[in-house]
C-alpha cells in the first residue's frame, strides 16, 4: 500500500505525506534510493521519536 501512494503522491499537484513509510523496508529496502535514482521529487523527513 505504501509503495502505491507513493506513486500517487508523486503524481499529486499538492503532493502527499506518508507516514510510517519505513514499513516499505519488509518488502523492498531500497525502495525509495530506488525512486530518488530514477530522479523521482521526493522528500525522505525523518520522525522524531518523542520519550
């Protein structure tokens, strides 16, 4: 699911935020260096874990 809005926001004038997009990793680990190699405009923005 993570992986298909991605493509989607990609394609979103307003673009989209995705969150727990780490989840991708069980599947597909470089998905997103993947992405950013094919020139796709996208912004990785970690969490800050709050104690």
């Amino acid at each position: 699911m993570i992986m298909a809005l991605t493509i989607v926001g990609m394609r979103s004038e307003k673009g989209l935020i995705i969150n727990d997009a780490h989840h991708v990793a069980k599947s597909y680990p470089q998905y997103f260096d993947h992405l950013l190699s094919l020139g796709a405009d996208i912004e990785l923005v970690k969490e800050e874990v709050a104690h």
